[in-house]
C-alpha cells in the first residue's frame, strides 16, 4: 500500500471506531462512583473528541480529493 493508501484506511478506521469509544467512556462515566475516576475519564473522554474532531477533519479532506 502506499502512504496515502494507509492514511486513508487509518482516518477510515478511526472516525469509525472512536464514536463508539467516546460513547463507552460516557457510560463509564455515568456508572463511576468515585470522583478521581470520572475526572480521569472525562479526560480520556475530551482527549477523544477532540481527536475525533481533527481526524474527522483530515478524513473528509482526503476522501474529498
């Protein structure tokens, strides 16, 4: 494969399973009873939709043209 090839696979794969994955960490989050923990996975949780959001970006730049 060449490099475009496999960036477009990588951003493919990433828009398609990072919404799956912020949505269990919202649920991890719902079921937390300790405070130290939510904390530490709204972080994850930011982390991810922010990467989402860039990686959405790139995608739809590559896909585009």
């Amino acid at each position: 494969m060449k490099k475009w090839q496999l960036d477009r696979a990588a951003y493919y794969w990433a828009v398609t399973f990072l919404p799956t994955y912020i949505e269990e960490l919202k649920k991890k989050i719902e079921k937390a009873d300790d405070d130290l923990v939510k904390i530490g996975l709204n972080i994850k949780l930011d982390k991810a939709e922010e990467d989402l959001t860039e990686i959405s970006k790139v995608y739809l730049k590559l896909i585009d043209g």
